[in-house]
C-alpha cells in the first residue's frame, strides 16, 4: 500500500488527485499496482518514449493503472514488435495514442494477418500510415468491417483481365485467352511481379515484351524474382539488361548458374576466352555442351568447375539442413499440440459421460416422481406380496398352514388333499411329514387379501416392541387342518417352565414366523431368501430361544433386534457358493465368521482364492473345516499347499 502510494506521488499526482483516484479505485491502493505496470514502465522506456509523457498520460488518464488497461497495453507493444515495426514507429504510436489503445483488447497478429490476408509488412505499413486502424483490424470488441479490403492495398483485387489489358492485350482476342490460360495467379499477384522488375531498374516497355515473349516469368514468386534478379545485378558479370533478351534466365537453377557462372569468370581471369560471350550461350547449353566447350579448354577447369559445383552442393545442403531443422522442430511443436488436444478431448469425453450418467440418474428420478410410475410402483408391490403368500402348488389361495419339519408353507387345502392321498411329503423339498406335524400360519390367516400392501410396514410389530405389552397366558390355534375324521383344535399351553418340550417347539415356530416375516418385509429379503434364512437358522434360533425371559413373555420384542451381522455374512456364504444346507454347520463350529463386519468375510475369500484354489475345492474345504474362515489366511494351511 505504502509502495503504491509512492509511485504514484512520484508520477505527479497531487493529493487531492490521489484522493479521486483511490477513492474510485479501492483496489489500486489494496491490492497494490502489480508487477505488470512495472514491466510496462520498462518496455515503454525501452522503446524510447519519454517518461515526462508517461507520467503526464498517468496523471490526465488514471484508468490505464488498472490491470486490464495495462495488460492491453502490453499486449500492443508485444502486436507491433512482432509485426517487425521499426522502434522509431513503435515510440511514435506509444506517444501519441497510448491512452486509446489501451482501452481495446486486440487479437494476436497472426489471427489479423490470417483474417486480412496479408503479411507483415503490408499491416505494419497500414498501421504506420494510420495506427488506429490497429483497433478497427485487431480488436476483439470492435465489429469487422464489411469493406475490409478498403485497409489493404486496392491492387489486391485487381481483375487479371485488367491486368492483361494494361500490357496492351485486345480485349476478346485469341491473344488474350492464350494469355489468360498461360498467365497464372489473380491479377494482383500478377501485378505485383510485374511492378518487381520494374522496380529493379528495367524498362516498362521492355518488360512488358519479355513477359510476352515468356508468360512463365510472371508465374514465379516475387521471391525467386528478387533473389534471382539480386544475383545478376551482384554476382553475374553480365548487366541486368541482358534478361530482356534472354527471358529464359528466369526459368534456370540459381545453384547451376552460379556454377557456370564462377567458371566463367575463372576462365576469364586466365585470358583463357578471348571474345564475348552472351548471357544465352552460357544458360542455354545443356550440361554435355558447356563442359566441352568451357571446361575442357583449360587442362585446370575440370578441377576449378568440380570445386564450384562442390560449393554450390555445399551451399544447397546447408539450407536443406536448416529447412529440415526447421521442419522438425515444427513437427515436434505440433505433436505436442496434437497430443494437448487429445488430453483435451479425452477429459472432455470423460466429462460429458459423466454429465449423461448424471442426467440418465435425474431422469430415472423424475420419472420415479411421477404420479402414473408411482401407482404403478404400488401396484408392483401389492403383486408382489400377493404372490408372496400364495400357495405355491395351486397358485390360487393364500398360505395358511406350515409343516413343522421343513417349515415350508402351504394352504390348507393342498395339504389337506395330500394327506388324504396319502402323499405324506412336503411339495417343495420332499421331506416327510404326518398328520400331526401341520400347524396354522397365524400371521397370514389374520391378515385379509386386499390389506397385503400393509405387510410393507416397518411398523408391524411396532406393538411387540411395547414393554408394557404381554402375552395372554395361552394361545389357542384353531386350525382346520383334519387330523382324523373329525376337525378339531390344536390348544398350546401357556408359555411356561411346567411345559418345556411343547414350549420350546411353539416358541421355535413362533420365532421362525416372525424372522421370515422380518426379513421379507422389514429388511426388504426376497421371499425364497428369507424363507432358506429361517429354515436354515436352527442355531441362531437356539441362540435367540436362549436370551429370551419365557417368565415375562417378551418373545416378541426378542425377536425384533437387527442381527444384521449374521444375515450379511449368511449371503457372503452363499453367493460365493455354499450350499445353504452346510451354512449351518459352519455356524455351529466356528460362529466368529457371522461376527465379522461388513466386507471382511468377503475379503478372507478373495484372499484363498489369491491362492490359486478352485472355487469348488475351497468349498469344499470350508466346509469341511470352518475354522479356515477364522481370522486371516491359515500360515500352515498356505504351507502344506506349497
């Protein structure tokens, strides 16, 4: 703050005029001038514009201390040295219009030189003649003009027939279509070559009968013209004034005269040619020619003329190096480019896949939204608990009565009509069962078909959990299962230490209906799942049956604690192929398995199957001994492998 302050004291602000200037400012003073209008103040200097003028279009234009007017700024000096203006032009233009170019953000030259069509020079010079023609053509704001070639040289867009009309060609003449087919380039370029050898020192006339006489001079670059009418002016020993009549010289290798023309100055110094020879006798011989009548007339030519060839290869070698370096480097420069892109183009693809997962997941919700998707959701759900408690042997009627052996469920009337044919085995596992081994499905036969949606409700138990809720002293189950001839009722005594062998069977199946019923409506278990779970969860049945107080009666608020440890770790055994039968075993024989947290069951697998074991042979083992699952992976088990 104190470092700003002072320079601005220094550039010549009074201190009213810093009052107006921090006061519409507060970032200046703030943040400080930043490093860049230190820079500036050194390119400005540099370039030779006074600081008496910087101080003083500091003082009358506050504005151009804010970092934007500085950047633009320097963003003009960087635009007119790179379009090779000279210093003197550069300080010319900073003097007097800094302060409105540093108002414009402007483009970088090549885009103005690509946009404009032109080069360089043509802009610096357009620039020079007028610079704020440098906002109208490099501005990012400014809107281009429509008449763009108005900034550029009206001879650009000369008609190539005007042209050839200008070298005296009859309009609509056979001549002039020769000439229009020979002649190559629009009419500006053709124009501008012409102006070349004009400039060097040859007639108009004369110029416009060579080019007649060979179309083919103006079909080459302003470029190879120069360079080629340089080396006659400076290494030939002929006068410029020799191409008029001898226009074919154009159209030679500079690399092959030069030799020529070495060689003939060579034999000139030796007094080895006595009379003149013309410009065309030396272009115009073929390779076989000029050696038998220049080189072999002096025994030392051929070694002199194999020399100037040499220098000339040299001479071409070392431009094709530069160009090849050149070459190279550019290739490297775009490589590189090429490969930011790609990166470029891979995040960008990566980005607009995550954005369309994004959108397919807010879709799937507006459509989860929906009131049409949510009744049929509902609906779903109502089907599905209607199939739920469906027998599964008519398909018809709802279940109503369970076999005590293999706890599988049916309605009545299947079991009743398998016992009177004498089928005494369940219809889904086979298992064999009597007349007196079939109990009613209390909760099912309480609940009326068209209320099943009720069974999604976590709450359904919510009475069971009331600590001042008991049990009546007996349960009677009025079943009309047949037992003999004559339906009768199956009475329960009461849930008491007098009864312990019946108390324990009604407490197991009261236990196994209310975790089948849990897992398939709270915890949201399928239906075959949650059935196996119960079927095959003697011990954790035992170990509920154990903790309950049979004096108080709180078998059911027992039941409601969520050992999800024991069903997660269940579902890692079976879906990593376990039968479900053997599941029980390994309960029984090493129970610190379904103690285990989420996932570290799952990663003992994949640590055995790390091994190499097949998938049936470590089931094997485990089942065979659970203890394996007990802790990390067996050492002496790994040993014995090896």
């Amino acid at each position: 703050m104190i470092n700003t302050i002072e320079f601005v004291h220094q550039v010549g602000y009074s201190e009213k005029q810093m009052y107006d200037l921090f006061k519409g400012d507060p970032k200046l003073l703030l943040e400080g001038l930043g490093k860049k209008l230190y820079l500036l103040l050194g390119r400005l200097i540099k370039f030779g514009v006074d600081v008496n003028v910087v101080t003083s279009c500091f003082v009358e234009h506050p504005d151009m201390l804010s970092s934007e007017r500085v950047e633009n700024l320097m963003t003009v000096i960087a635009f007119l040295y790179n379009i090779r203006m000279e210093q003197d032009d550069i300080e010319h233009v900073l003097t007097n219009y800094m302060h409105i170019l540093s108002k414009h953000s402007i483009k970088g030259q090549r885009t103005v030189c690509m946009e404009l069509r032109i080069g360089k020079a043509d802009l610096c010079r357009i620039i020079k003649d007028d610079p704020l023609e440098l906002i109208c053509l490099a501005s990012k704001t400014e809107k281009k003009r429509v008449g763009r070639e108005q900034c550029c040289d009206p001879r650009n867009y000369l008609d190539k027939t005007t042209f050839l009309l200008k070298l005296s060609y009859i309009e609509n003449s056979e001549e002039m279509e020769e000439a229009t087919k020979m002649f190559k380039g629009r009419g500006d370029l053709l124009q501008e070559r012409f102006d070349c050898l004009v400039e060097a020192g040859l007639d108009y006339n004369s110029v416009v009968s060579m080019i007649k006489r060979d179309p083919r001079i103006l079909n080459l670059k302003r470029t190879v013209l120069e360079k080629k009418i340089d080396f006659m002016k400076n290494t030939s020993v002929f006068p410029l004034e020799c191409v008029v009549r001898y226009p074919a010289y154009f159209s030679h290798d500079l690399g092959l005269l030069s030799a020529r023309f070495s060689m003939y100055q060579w034999l000139k110094k030796r007094n080895a040619i006595n009379r003149a020879i013309s410009l065309c006798t030396i272009v115009s011989y073929t390779e076989k020619k000029f050696v038998k009548f220049f080189v072999n007339m002096d025994p030392e030519a051929g070694l002199e003329f194999a020399r100037c060839e040499l220098a000339e290869s040299e001479k071409e070698l070392r431009l094709l190096t530069s160009v090849a370096s050149s070459s190279d480097k550019e290739y490297v420069q775009i490589r590189k480019d090429v490969a930011a892109i790609e990166k470029k183009l891979d995040n960008e693809m990566n980005s607009r896949k995550k954005l369309e997962e994004e959108l397919m997941v807010l879709n799937s919700q507006i459509d989860e939204l929906k009131a049409e998707t949510a009744v049929q959701q509902v609906e779903e759900e109502i089907r599905v608990c209607k199939n739920m408690i469906k027998c599964t042997v008519c398909s018809n009627r709802p279940k109503e009565a369970v076999i005590v052996k293999c706890y599988h469920l049916f309605c009545n009337p299947c079991i009743q009509r398998n016992l009177e044919l004498r089928h005494h085995k369940c219809p889904a596992c086979g298992t064999a069962f009597g007349r007196g081994q079939t109990l009613p499905h209390l909760l099912l036969r309480s609940v009326p078909m068209g209320t099943l949606s009720l069974l999604h409700n976590p709450n359904l138990y919510s009475h069971f959990r009331n600590p001042n809720f008991s049990p009546p002293s007996s349960l009677s189950l009025k079943s009309p299962i047949r037992t003999n001839s004559r339906s009768k009722s199956t009475h329960i005594p009461a849930l008491s230490s007098s009864t312990p062998i019946r108390i324990k069977l009604a407490t197991k199946i009261e236990a196994q209906r209310a975790l089948m019923d849990y897992l398939g409506f709270t915890r949201n278990y399928t239906f075959i799942d949650a059935e196996f779970i119960t079927i095959n969860s003697p011990h954790f049945i035992d170990n509920l049956i154990s903790k309950i107080n049979i004096k108080n009666g709180n078998v059911f608020r027992s039941l409601q604690s969520d050992d999800s440890r024991l069903v997660d770790n269940f579902h890692v055994l079976y879906n990593h192929g376990v039968p479900r039968n053997r599941i029980g075993k390994i309960y029984k024989e090493a129970r610190e398995v379904f103690r285990y947290d989420n996932g570290v069951l799952a990663k003992t697998f994949r640590d055995y199957e790390d091994l190499d074991l097949s998938k049936s042979s470590f089931i094997k083992l485990v089942v065979c001994c659970p203890l394996l699952l007990v802790g990390d992976v067996d050492s002496d088990f790994v040993a014995v492998l090896d």
